[in-house]
C-alpha cells in the first residue's frame, strides 16, 4: 500500500511550525526581558542606596577623625617651652620656623600665634605676619576661656574656615592665643571628583562645607532652589525628562535622585549626599540588552541548526574541550600557588610563635626579678640581725627572725605562682581581705627598710574593719609596691616622711602619700620598663605590674602631685557590702 504525501501540506505544515516556535521564541524573550528588568532594577537600585549608605558614613568619619585629630594640637602648642618664651620676651625670630616644622608633623591648614593684643606674630603663612585677630572670635573666646575653643568663621575670600585655639599662659599671665586652622576644604575636593553632590551642614542648617561651592553659607533648601547641581541632580532630571510618557515601572518607579542623611557626631552637625540613579538604568540597559542580543543569537542560531547541526555540534565540543584545557592549566598554576602560599605562611607562623615565646620569657623573668627583689632583701636583713643574736646568745629572738624568712619564703612562693596566673587569669576564686589586716603585713615585710632608712611613718586606720573581696597576697603585692616606691622617693630628704590613710566610703581607698620631690612625668608613670631609678635599683615594673592587679580587681590605681610637693598615689577597691560580709563568714 502506498501513500502519497501533498509536497505543499507538508511545506505548509513545516512552515506553521516555524511560526510557532518563533512566537514561542519572541514571547520568551518578551516575558524574560521583563522579568529581568524588574528584578535588576530593584537589585542595581538597593545597591546603589548601599554603596552612597557606605561612602556617607565613611565620609563623615574621614570628617571626623581630621577634626579630632587637630583638636589636641593647640593644648599641646599652648604649653610649648619656647613659644611662652617667646611672648614672654617678644622676640619671635625663630617661632615661625618652630611653627612650620611642627605643620609639617601635624598635617594642619596653617599655624598662627597671636599675641595679647591679638597680632600675628609668628605664622605658618609668613603673609599673615602682623596681621591683627583682636576682633576675630577664635581670638576672643580663646583668651576669655581655659579650653580649647572650635571656630568656624567666614572667610572675606569665600567660605569658611575652621580654626581651633587656645591661649597661652605663663602661670596666671595670659600672653597670647595658639590657632591651629584645620584644612577641610579637601575633603570638598576630593568629594567633588564623585559622581554624588555633598553637603555638610551645622547645628542651624547651615551649609558649610559643600562640592558646589555655590551652596555655601545657605541652607539646603535655598541652594537647591538657586542651582541644582550639574554632576548629579540636573544630569538625572534631564535624563528622566523623556520618561514620563513611558510605564514608570520601567525606570526606576520614577525616581531619579536619592537623598541620604547622616549625623555627625560633632556639635550638631549633618551629612547628606544625593545620589544620581542614571548609573542603574545604564546597568540595567546593559543587561538587558545582552539578553536581547542573546535571544537574536539563539534565533538565528536556530535557523542555523536546521542545516548545519552536525558541524555546530562539533564546534561546540572543539570550543568546549579548549576551554576545558584551559581551565585545567589555571587549576594547576592555582594550586601551586596555594602549595606556595601555604608553605610561606607555616614558616611566618613558626617564627612569629618563636618570638611570641621569647617576648613571653623576657617579660617573666623581668618581673619575677622585680617582684623576688623585696623579700629577699627582708630576707638579707633578717639573716644579718640572726647571725648577731646568735653571737650574743640570744637564741629566742633569733628563731624569731629565722620564722620571719619562713615567712618571706612562703611569700616568695606565692609571688611565682601568682607569676604564673598572669597568663590564665580568673582561675583564683576571691575573698574577703581586711585592708587593715593587709597594710600591717605590708609594713611588717617593709620594716628592716623603714628602720635602716629612719623613715617616718604617719599611719591613719579606721577602728572598724575595711573588707574588700580579692586575693589578699596582690593586695599586699601593690601596698608594698607603693611603701617600697614611698620609701625610695624620699632618699635625698633630711627627714624622711611617709602618710599612710585607709579610708571607707563608696569605696575602700588607700593613700601613700610621701615628701619627695614628686612625679615629673604622670603620662608614662604607669607603663611597663619606665622607671627614674638608677640601673640595677628596679625595672620599672612595680606600678606597671600593680596598676594591672588593681584593675583585675575592679579598682583603679591614680597617681598625682601634692600641694605640698612629693607624690600621692591611690588603691581604690571596691568595698564589700553587709550582704557579701555575711555570706563570707557563712
């Protein structure tokens, strides 16, 4: 039986199914299309919200790190040693040299010392040498304050500048004003090679540092009224211009610009930036037009395929298999490198734990030295004072003595092991202490010192019982520090003197308070190595050593000059309340 098949039906039949798969094919790349630029669309914008989210806030910081910066430049200038001795004696031939080195440290605009009436005499800008501030606020609120004062004052050029001052005194003399003018126009520099148009404005809302120069001295909503910006707003309205006549969905729900707002955490200013969102429809566009493009690429790849399936089929697998290989090749050059990189970075790690162990032993033995040194300095003095009563047949007083460096020796023990805590700290539990009970101990270790030197020792303790909760061996480590630091500073006086005053409240505080000629430098007092003692009599450590037990306590060890001269040093703890005593006698 034979069939006979209509050569134009078959053709015809051909022909509707090509038709099908292109409308198929076009309604694809349709709802693809649409999909995708609504989908993007949401994606490029919130990321454009995070990236101006991102550079605002780093912005402002950059901000406000210049300021802080500059902020302790004129307290440190106010007490340098030759400009007071320059207004002191109105000769000012170095100071504008002295100036221009310390700019080139700090990194301000200019450096300006005015004296008492209010006249440049020594500037970083050797133009501004006799010109006269008297009136200038910077001047004014700086010689009627005892701070520094922050200025922000309108320049007759143009803009502001923002200047920081201080006077300058002698004693009670006031003799000029240090100012210090902080460069941040920069930063409106720098902002204004973005595509974002920035404001920063004060407590009033007024504009004071700005991209568009124009914008200064204003507030937001009367520079956007004057001039828009030409970088940012102006180019995206005129580009959303031909929008309107289109679905609003397609481009960006009809917004063009995004405004961000931050504050700065100085003297009530604000940050805010406006954002241009051509960026994302061109993003956007570019994506999309790829798609499109990839679509007409299958389409005629289709037509294509009708004929030459076999050869596409084998140029694909050719294509394939070469980027196969080349993927291999990087995979290999990638893992040598990470072999590489591997190798490098165990022996960084082998070295950088050797020194860690080495910096670990050198601090150790540097205070057990330090911490060893007092006992076995008791220990020498009660050796000596045994020998003597055993020659005199005294035997009593001697196993006095020798019980005493049984003491000491205990100390000693406990003075390594809590050496050894310094690296696991918290694993000691506390308990009640009596400070009173723990001064005594004190004095007692220190007493072959207070009775060779003769030091007088004036001794203030309540009758009732001052408990803290810690561990009562560091307690007595840091009042022999301090006794020990007391005892020391008195050596070149006639008459030695040392107050000791315990003292309850809110707190359980003891003052060592000595007649010597005091600290010189508060700043670095409690730092680890800084001592003012002769190589060989300490290592610097004691106050270092004692500040960190003190603190691991929930106290605070402070340090000042006297009145009176010598110095006066404070352990504050904190005093164990009714409840705590209880429950410890329990």
């Amino acid at each position: 039986m034979s069939s006979n098949v209509d050569p134009d039906n078959q053709e015809r039949a051909v022909n509707w199914r090509v038709r099908v798969a292109l409308g198929v094919l076009l309604l694809l790349a349709v709802s693809v299309v649409a999909v995708t630029n609504s989908l993007l669309t949401d994606r490029f914008t919130e990321s454009t919200r995070n990236r101006a989210e991102l550079r605002l806030a780093l912005y402002s910081g950059n901000l406000l790190s210049e300021l802080r910066q500059n902020a302790i430049v004129p307290q440190l200038l106010a007490r340098d040693a030759e400009l007071i001795g320059a207004l002191n004696s109105a000769d000012y031939t170095a100071s504008t040299r002295r100036l221009i080195s310390f700019v080139e440290e700090i990194g301000a605009a200019s450096l300006m010392l005015l004296d008492i009436d209010g006249r440049t005499v020594a500037a970083t800008d050797r133009n501004r040498l006799g010109s006269s501030h008297r009136a200038e606020a910077y001047f004014v609120d700086a010689i009627r304050s005892n701070s520094t004062i922050f200025t922000v004052a309108e320049r007759e050029t143009g803009g502001y500048g923002f200047v920081y001052s201080r006077r300058v005194q002698s004693g009670s003399d006031v003799l000029g004003v240090i100012a210090v003018e902080v460069d941040l126009q920069k930063f409106g520099r720098a902002w204004a090679g973005i595509s974002d148009a920035v404001v920063v404005t004060d407590s009033t809302g007024t504009i004071i540092l700005t991209t568009e120069p124009r914008w200064r001295g204003r507030t937001e909503e009367e520079a956007l009224a004057r001039q828009t910006p030409q970088n940012a707003i102006q180019r995206a309205i005129q580009a959303t211009a031909d929008w309107t006549a289109l679905p609003p969905d397609a481009y960006l729900q009809g917004e063009a610009v995004m405004r961000l707002e931050t504050r700065i955490p100085f003297r009530g200013w604000r940050m805010a930036s406006f954002t241009t969102y051509a960026s994302v429809r061109e993003r956007v566009n570019g994506v999309l037009a790829l798609e499109i493009m990839g679509f007409a690429i299958l389409l005629a790849l289709s037509f294509y395929a009708l004929s030459r399936r076999t050869a596409l089929r084998m140029a694909l697998f050719q294509r394939e298999s070469a980027e196969l290989r080349a993927l291999n090749v990087a995979l290999q050059r990638e893992i040598a490198e990470r072999k590489r990189v591997q190798e490098t970075l165990a022996v960084a790690e082998q070295t950088l734990e050797q020194s860690s162990k080495l910096a670990a032993l050198g601090e150790m033995s540097a205070a057990v030295s330090h911490e060893l040194n007092q006992p076995l300095a008791a220990m020498k003095t009660y050796l000596a004072g045994a020998r003597l009563l055993l020659r005199r047949n005294r035997q009593e007083e001697a196993l006095s003595s020798f019980g005493r460096i049984d003491d000491l020796i205990e100390r000693m023990g406990g003075i390594t092991r809590q050496l050894k805590s310094y690296a696991r700290k918290g694993q000691e539990a506390f308990s009640p202490v009596d400070m009173g009970d723990a001064l005594a101990s004190a004095l007692s270790m220190m007493e072959p010192q207070l009775r060779q030197r003769h030091v007088q020792i004036s001794r203030i303790v309540p009758e009732t019982p001052v408990q803290v909760m810690g561990d009562r061996l560091r307690i007595e480590q840091v009042m022999v520090n301090l006794l020990r630091n007391a005892i020391d500073a008195t050596k070149s006086e006639r008459l030695p003197k040392v107050d000791i005053m315990l003292s309850a409240g809110e707190t359980a505080t003891l003052t060592v308070r000595d007649n010597g000629p005091g600290i010189e430098d508060l700043d670095q007092l409690f730092e680890p190595f800084y001592t003012t003692k002769q190589a060989g009599d300490g290592v610097g450590l004691g106050l270092a050593i004692s500040s960190g037990i003190v603190n691991d306590l929930g106290g605070r060890l402070t340090a000042r000059n006297g009145q009176a001269g010598g110095a006066v040093f404070e352990m504050q703890l904190p005093i164990l309340g009714s409840e705590h005593s209880t429950q410890a006698a329990e």
